[in-house]
C-alpha cells in the first residue's frame, strides 16, 4: 500500500538535490513548495504551476513558520517535509574558527531543526506527517578536513531517528537519506577555513590535497536524480526506512564501515584524503 503524500515542502529546492526532488515529485502528482533563501524556481522547473518557488531562509524560524502556515492555508494540509538545504566548510580541526562551525550547523542542522519544529505542531494535528532528512555517508564516514561537515551530518541522522521514536504515536514518520558523492553546485560552493589557506598553516598542504581528491570525487559522484528518486519512494511507502542510502555501492560502504575495525576505516580515510 502506497502513501497519499499531495504536498510537500522541500529546502534547499532551487538546485542540486532539491531541485530533482521538486521536479520528481511534481511530475508524479504532487505539489511542491520549493524553498529557498533566493526563491528562484528549480533548475530547469520555471513556469511549472505544480512547483511554488518560495523565499525562506532556513536560518529565520519565523520565516520558515510564515511559510509552513502559507501551505497549510492555501492547501488545508502538509503531507510531507523534505530538509535538504545545507552548506559546507573544508578545514582542519584545529584551525576552523568557531565562527565558520557555528556558520556550518546553522544552516546544516539548526536549519533542519527549525524547519522540523515549525512542521510538527500541525503534522500531530492532523494525526499523520512525513520528515525526509538529507544527512550524508559522511555521517558514518568521518572525513578528514570536512570534520564539522561529518559532525553536523552525524546529528541530523541521529536526531531524525530519536525523532522516528518520539512521534510514531502521532502518526509521523521520520526517514533520513545518506547520499555519498552527488555532481551538485555543493562542490563550488563549499568554504574552507580561512586560517588553513594560509601557507604558514602547518594544515595547508594536507587541507589542498583534501579539498582536492573531494572535489574530483564528487565531480565523478552521481546525479542528483539518484537522491531525488530515493526521497520519492520513501514517500511512496506505507512506512518509510528510518535511513537510507542510495545505491549498492555506498550502502556497503556503511556496512562496512559500521562493522570494520575503527582504526581499519581511519586508515582507509586517512589514505584516501591524505
């Protein structure tokens, strides 16, 4: 048995994986509020009247509750919350200023939190609701030189799962998406801490070649269509995963990388980032 979801909201909707998801979900018969800081439609979704291009900064939880009540008085209902907006900062441990950590769980998981929040009041209302969280391999994956990039994904897996927990009674479904390396603007877009791209840094070379063998691997990733059609079919299922990570190759990495030595798996990473 198949699940009614007939709107949606998705962060981060105006490009990469949240503009595949919109358009996806779009062309199966939903309506999609796709949100985002610039409020441009999708890539490639302009004009398309099942698509509702909205300004929301993930960050402003009065923005993000403006929006939420926008849907439900124009539509009744929300059936589904998808919370893929997020940014990224390469950098050392030591050398990534609390400043620039505080910048990437703000948008990565405070934002996701936020948008949860302002959602649940009405899910449990209606007595039903649907939360797909975007975390990362790089929750189980502890990479080096993305540190707090791993970390804030690593709290958005595990608090959407104690979330499954606390509102299965209410009828709410919560499912976190573990993709790994996905071709997306993410890759241009990611910062690196200032104080590493100074050549006096002893992290500078490491930082380089980190930010380097990333970006080649997720320039060689997957479509963002991969993520966007595992998003679908969790919506699509009676009850969805509590996590999900799309394709065989990377779900034997998690695997593996939950039941191999730690110090094996530290190894692998160190060489494959060093």
């Amino acid at each position: 048995m198949k699940s009614e979801v007939k709107t949606v909201l998705v962060t981060g909707g105006s490009s990469g994986i949240g503009a595949a998801t919109a358009a996806l979900l779009c062309g199966a018969g939903m309506k999609v509020y796709a949100a985002s800081r610039s409020g441009k439609a999708p890539e490639g979704c302009q004009g398309n009247p099942g698509i509702i291009p909205v300004v929301m900064d993930v960050n402003d939880p009065e923005a993000v509750r403006s929006v939420v009540e926008r849907i439900l008085d124009e539509n009744g209902a929300l059936d589904a919350v998808v919370c893929n907006a997020g940014n990224g900062i390469a950098g050392p441990v030591e050398e990534t200023s609390v400043e620039e950590i505080q910048a990437q769980f703000s948008t990565t998981f405070y934002g996701v939190v936020k948008t949860i929040q302002a959602c649940l009041p009405f899910f449990r209302r209606q007595g039903r609701g649907r939360i797909v969280t975007v975390s990362s391999v790089a929750a189980v994956a502890p990479l080096p030189y993305q540190g707090f990039y791993s970390s804030a994904k690593a709290a958005i897996l595990q608090m959407t799962k104690a979330l499954a927990i606390e509102t299965k009674g209410f009828g709410i479904q919560a499912c976190s998406i573990m993709p790994g390396d996905v071709r997306t603007g993410f890759t241009k877009a990611r910062k690196v801490a200032s104080r590493a791209l100074d050549k006096e840094s002893p992290y500078y070379e490491g930082t380089l070649r980190g930010v380097a063998a990333m970006e080649k691997d997720e320039n060689e990733g997957m479509e963002p269509s991969v993520i966007a059609k595992a998003i679908f079919r969790q919506l699509q299922r009676k009850r969805m995963k509590p996590e999900v990570t799309p394709t065989a190759l990377y779900s034997l990495m998690v695997w593996a990388i939950r039941r191999f030595p730690q110090s094996f798996v530290l190894s692998v990473l160190r060489k494959m980032y060093s």
